[in-house]
C-alpha cells in the first residue's frame, strides 16, 4: 500500500485490498461512536465513556 503526505497508510486503501481479494466482509454495529483521533479531548471522552458500567463489561 502506497503512504500519504504524512507517510501513514491510509484504511480505505486496506479496505479496498481485501474487497479486490475477495476477502472483505463486516457487521452492522449500532450504539455511541467517538472518533478519538479528533483531539486530546475527544480521546479522553472515549476513555470515560468505555470505562462505564454496560459499555465494554457488565
């Protein structure tokens, strides 16, 4: 997979690997959705939000 301007490896070109392997597949997942990778914030939103009862353990 090719980098970007910032030397990363962009998702959607691992996506796209695995659709024209014929290997991609997923699940329909509902509830809350952060994006932590917004700010300092938003990362610590996630972390307290995931750390409540019911989230990730009951």
């Amino acid at each position: 997979m090719r980098q970007n301007r910032r030397g990363e490896r962009e998702a959607i070109d691992a996506v796209r690997a695995f659709l024209r392997a014929g290997e991609l597949s997923f699940d329909r997942v509902t509830g809350q959705w952060f994006d932590a990778a917004v700010s300092p914030e938003s990362l610590t939103e996630a972390e307290q939000f995931a750390r409540r009862p019911g989230f990730n353990h009951p």
